[in-house]
C-alpha cells in the first residue's frame, strides 16, 4: 500500500521542519511547496490526500489558494486543513467560505495535528471508495442498458435490425417528410417444412444463410430487418420509380433462385413479398408496415415466389375476410349450416344409388350461401374442421333416416377437405359419428381430393387404410384437376375415382376432354375402381357417358343438392311407389 501524501504549502520552510517532525514515524509522505502557485503547479506530481495550507503568506494568500484548489474539479475533493494563528470567527468564516475543510492554530500541536491529519485522511478515503464505487455502477448500467438496446434493437440470431428498431427508422422517415421510400416484406415459402423435417438447427443455420444473401443486396443507408420467424423486412430509402423498385424486386426473386447448402443439405428455398409505397400519406410508422404485410399475404395467395404492390382495395379485401371470419364463426354457434344431398344415379339402371352431402349456410341476411364463398376461408382459419364434423353428423344422421324408412342401399358421400384430412382427431370423431348414428359404414364414402392426399402423404395410407379396416369407402374427388402423376393411385387404397365436372361439362365426340373422361373411365376399369361422372348437365353428355359405360354419375339434369324433406317428397315416394 502507498503511504498517504500530506502536501505542506507554507512560505516559511521552518514551519515544514517542524510538521515534519512531528509526523515522522506514521507513514506520511511529505511534500512542500513554498507558495500558492508553485503548489497548484505541482499537485499533479505530488498527488496529495491532504493538504495543510498556512493561511497568511505573501502574494496569493491561503484563502486564495483553498479556493483556487477546490474549484479545480480533479481536486476539489482532497481535503485542505488550513494552519493558521487567526482564530477570530471571520477569518475562520472565509476559510470555510473557500471551501476549506478543517482548522488547525498555530503553534501546531503535535497530538492535534496528527488526530486532524488522519480524520481528514480518513474522510478522503471514503469519498474515494464511494467515487469508486460510483464509477463501477455508472459502468454496470451503462452495459446493462446496451445490452438491453441490443436485445430490443437486434435480432438476436441474425445480428439484423429488429422489428423495433425498424418502426423507429420508419417514424423519423415519416417526420422527416420523405416519401420516395418503400417497405418490402418478404415472408419465406413453407419454411414450417424445413423446421418440421430437418430440425430447428438447420432452420436457423437457413435463416442466417438467407441473411446473408438478402445483405448482398443491401444499399447504403438502406434497412433489412428480421421481422419474426422467417419474415424479413426491408425499408429503402430513395426509390426513384416503379422501375428501381422493381429492379430491386427482380434481383431479391433472383437470389433464391440458387439453392442453399445448410448442414449438408441442398434447400431450395422461395420467398413472396409484399410492398408498399411511401407515396401513400402515411402518418404512422406502423401502418406502411401493415400494408406490406397484407400485399405480401396476397402474393402468398398467388403462389410461391411471387410479389405484390399494395393497393387500397386490398385492405378492403382483407376487412371483408375479416368480417366472413367473424361471420362464419357466428354461424357455427348459430346453427346457420344445413347439408343440402345431390342424388348419384347408377347411369346404366338410371336409378339414385346415393347422395352427396353438400353444405349450404343458411345466412340471416344474403339467403342460401354457396360454399365456394366460404370453403376456402374455413380452410384457412381451420374452421372447417368442426363444421366438417357438423356435416358429417347430419349427413349419417340423415343416412340413418332414409335406411330405416325401407331405402336400405343408399350410400352418402361426405367431403373431406385437406384440413380435415390431416386433423389428428379425425378417426376419433368418424368413430363417434359412426357409433352415435350406428348406420352401416359399408354405405358411407368419404370424399377427397388428389392434393389433401399429397399433402398429408405420410399420413394418408395409414389413415385410408384404417377408414377402409372399417369398410368405409374412399373416393377421390375432383378427379384430373390436381397432380398430373398418377402413382399415389397404387399406394393409396381408393375406391372410387369422381371425374371433375369441368371435364364432363365440354364433351363432345373428339375433343380433349372426351378423351380425359375416356381415359379416366378406362383408367378406372383397370384399377378396378368405381367411376363417377360429376356435373352432368345435358341428355347427349349422359348419353355419352352411358356409351363409355361410365357406371355413376351426379348433375342438374338429374337433380340441383336439395334439402332432406324435398329429396323425401321427391324421390323416396317415387321409390315406394316403383
Ligand atoms: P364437389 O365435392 O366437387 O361437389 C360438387 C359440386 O358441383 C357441388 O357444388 C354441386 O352443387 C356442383 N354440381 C353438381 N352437379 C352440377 C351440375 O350439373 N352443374 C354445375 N354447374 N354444378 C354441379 P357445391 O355444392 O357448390 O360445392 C362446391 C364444393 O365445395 C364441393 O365440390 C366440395 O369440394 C366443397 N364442399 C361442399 N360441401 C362440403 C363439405 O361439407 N365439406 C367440405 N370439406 N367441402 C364441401
Ligand atoms: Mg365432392
Ligand atoms: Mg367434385
């Protein structure tokens, strides 16, 4: 430890003789200096913890010089004893006034003078250790709060800008009145499936590659932030016309079009996006944002790879999506859904083998609604499910009336969407439906599309195989319209094959189409599959299907989907009176 410097300023050296004297043995290092400047000029070098000032010395006197040293900031904390033989209470007033710390009369005291010395020292330390102490605070919080800045501000596995820091860039954009920028969102293209499939490692490692890559094409001053998951967002300041935009566009699109290597994997990856404009008066930072985001939802509509500007039209697209959502979902809990049954007739005995269940909404307002005004939306917000089971229900319950009334062959076709395909509870509640009704499941046909099958392709073989373990039939619907392969017909157990009305619709002797539904029918002949001709409108189309001996078919010529009582009144007496 060093010893503690005691700084003696006096002009009279005896007077440093004699506190030299008085200290000695208790570990003091003593300076001097003979005046007041010559002091000031070298506390640095002396660095004192104590100061002992005389007060009356020629030229600059000892108040003069406590002053001068405690408005130094440096040493202002360095306590200062003044020695001194004044003793009235004035003269002791103005030492204070200048800041000084103690006194001590003349002629020293030796036992006085070293109790002064080591309070004084003692009270330095202190001051010491608590600026010490401040100083090491000072340091914590300021590290906090960059950490915290980096954890609000960054993306903490990219390193890129954050959606926050994104929105600030975006309000002093908008406060500074610019309006020649533009925000782009992009949203990666199923990128659920590479963290399915390949694990949350190689998402990330994914992610940091796609990182890399959208930097390349990064202009100075411009902005690329990670906005979530697998969203990126990029603010461009100075965007002269469509055309650079555009440029811009093109060149993003491009950079996906190499693949990326991640952990030994070759990931070809897609991107849409989504723009909007700082033309378009925005006063918000969040709400150019939104626009972005619902142009990109759009372009996800259009497919993989694709990008879209924003346009107003399209938040009120959205707002009517909104409102069927909420609308949809009312109707559940209201009961509005009714299942309308479109009779199938054996083509060669001209006779209604079965139905097919078809869902109406029963709107409070708009009437009798079609579901291809809603079908997609409740695909989309997973709605389908429990209304497909609403269907179900009443279709078996339905079912079960017409086979206790005497019409014992009848079979109901139920769709399926791909939603409802790849529900988890699916087989559970056809279980429930089955045992609830107890109709025969040999008479039930469940209807599914080429594409809920390839989408669910793991699945899908174990579950058609135990829909058919319970005699349950499997028809693919929409047949011709979905993947053009047809090797998922050999491993997928199916019984039926339903030609897509926009086939049946144009036949005629020669053309295309005739020769799909041809090769269906033969197709279907081949696997040992039953064939059903869907929208079958004219007498020359049915006449054309019974020469190529297709077996069932459905359509307005013979019947639109109606309710259950107008089927009753319209064909189950026909049956009994036959
Ligand atoms: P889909 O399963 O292919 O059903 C046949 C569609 O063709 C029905 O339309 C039916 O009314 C219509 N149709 C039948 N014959 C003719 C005809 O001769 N001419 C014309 N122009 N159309 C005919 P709908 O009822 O509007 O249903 C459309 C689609 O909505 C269905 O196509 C099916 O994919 C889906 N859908 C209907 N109900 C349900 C359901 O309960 N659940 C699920 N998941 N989807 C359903
Ligand atoms: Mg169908
Ligand atoms: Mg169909």
């Amino acid at each position: 430890m060093t010893m503690p410097s005691v700084l003696v300023i006096d002009d009279e050296p005896d007077n440093l003789d004699v506190i030299e004297a008085l200290l000695f043995g208790f570990g003091y290092e003593l300076h001097y200096a003979p005046n007041g400047q010559s002091a000031i000029a070298s506390l640095d070098l002396f660095q004192p913890d104590v100061i002992l000032l005389d007060v009356m010395m020629p030229g600059m006197n000892g108040i003069e010089v406590c002053r001068r040293i405690k408005a130094m900031p440096k040493w202002e904390s360095v306590p200062i004893i003044m020695v001194t033989a004044l003793s009235s209470k004035e003269d002791l007033a103005r030492c204070l006034s200048a800041g000084a710390d103690d006194f001590i009369s003349k002629p020293v005291n030796s036992l006085e003078l070293r109790s002064r010395v080591r309070s004084m020292l003692r009270i330095h330390q202190q001051y010491q250790q608590l600026e010490t102490f401040n100083a090491t605070l000072e340091e914590t919080v300021q590290q906090r709060t960059a950490q915290l800045h980096t954890m609000i501000f960054q993306d903490a596995l990219t390193q890129l800008p954050s959606r926050t820091f994104l929105l600030q860039k975006l309000a002093e954009v908008l406060q500074s009145g610019a309006s020649s920028f533009a925000v782009v969102y992009l949203d990666c293209d199923q990128f659920k499936l590479v963290n399915s499939s390949l694990g949350h490692g190689v998402g990330n490692q994914l992610l940091l590659a796609i990182t890399e890559r959208l930097q390349d094409h990064l202009r100075p001053g411009d902005v690329l932030a990670r906005m979530g998951e697998d969203e990126f967002c990029f603010l461009l300041h100075q965007i002269a016309d469509k055309n650079a935009l555009e440029a811009f566009i093109q060149t993003i699109l491009q950079s996906f079009h190499t693949s990326f290597v991640v952990a030994n994997c070759e990931i070809f990856m897609t991107a849409c996006m989504g723009i909007a404009l700082g033309n378009s008066g925005y006063q918000q930072p969040e709400e150019p944002l939104q626009d972005a985001d619902t142009a990109m939802y759009r372009a996800k509509l259009r497919g993989k790879g694709c990008y879209q500007i924003f346009d107003r039209q399209m938040s009120l697209a959205m707002l009517n999506r909104l409102t069927l959502e909420n609308d949809l979902q009312r109707a559940l809990e209201q009961q509005e859904f009714v299942v309308y049954y479109q009779p199938i007739i054996n083509l060669q005995t001209e006779k209604i083998s079965g139905f097919e269940a078809l869902i109406r909404w029963r709107h409070p307002v708009r009437g009798m609604v079609s579901p291809g005004e809603f079908i997609p939306c409740m695909e989309e917000t997973g709605l389908i499910v429990p209304v497909g089971l609403v269907v179900l229900k009443q279709a078996c319950q339905q079912l079960l009336v017409w086979h206790q009334q005497g019409w014992t062959d009848l079979t109901m076709s139920v769709n399926l969407s791909a939603r409802q395909f790849a529900c988890p509870t699916l087989l559970a509640d056809i279980d429930r439906v089955l045992a609830e009704t107890a109709i025969n499941p040999a008479r039930l046909k469940l209807e599914i599309t080429e594409s809920a099958i390839m989408d669910n392709a793991q699945t899908a073989i174990a579950l058609t195989e135990q829909l058919r373990s319970r005699q349950i039939q499997i028809s693919i619907d929409d047949f011709g319209t979905g993947y053009s392969s047809l090797g998922y017909l050999h491993r997928f157990p199916v019984d039926a094959l339903k030609i897509d009305r926009s086939f049946v619709n144009q036949i005629q002797a020669g053309n295309c189409d005739y020769q799909v539904v041809n090769t269906i029918i033969a197709l279907s002949q081949q696997l040992k599959l039953a064939v059903i001709a869907e929208g079958i409108e004219t007498p020359e189309q049915l006449q054309w299907l019974q020469q190529l001996s297709c077996e069932f078919g459905q359509g307005y010529l013979f019947s639109k989907p109606l309710a259950g009582d107008d089927i009753e009144q319209l064909y189950l007496q026909e049956f009994f009176s036959n």
